[in-house]
C-alpha cells in the first residue's frame, strides 16, 4: 500500500499492485486496473516512487525470477 494525498488535501492509502498508471495532465492522475481514477497532489515521479519502495518492502523486486536474472544463488 502507498500513501497519496487527494485534491482537498486528505490522505489516502492505494493498493500499488492495482496500478495500471499514472499520468499528468498537469494533475497527477492514477488509473488502477478497474478503471477506478484519482487525481491526486503528489507528483507522478513521487506516486512512482513509492510504488518502488512498496515493491522492494513486499520483496517483488528483490525476486530473481521476477527480475529475469540467471540462476543466482
């Protein structure tokens, strides 16, 4: 889960795995798989890096076969 913040300045948790992507239009805009869409004051390099963050805390990144590394041991 990552912490964004909507228009009105409340903050809200979103599940990262949902995300199908963010865009700015100038207002960062999240579209999760659904369809669902918030708009939201963080900038979309930092709704990005927090998905990152929450990746590697799941350890999703940190999975070899994930990564596409040759059998590392």
């Amino acid at each position: 889960m990552i912490k964004v913040t909507r228009l009105n300045g409340m903050e809200f948790t979103l599940n990262a795995l949902y995300i199908e992507k963010i865009e700015s239009f100038p207002d960062t805009t999240i579209t999760l798989t659904t369809g669902t869409k918030y708009i939201v004051l963080d900038t979309a390099d930092e709704v990005l890096s927090r998905i990152t963050e929450f990746y590697k805390e799941v350890q999703l990144l940190t999975n070899p076969h994930v990564r596409g590394a040759e059998d590392e041991e």
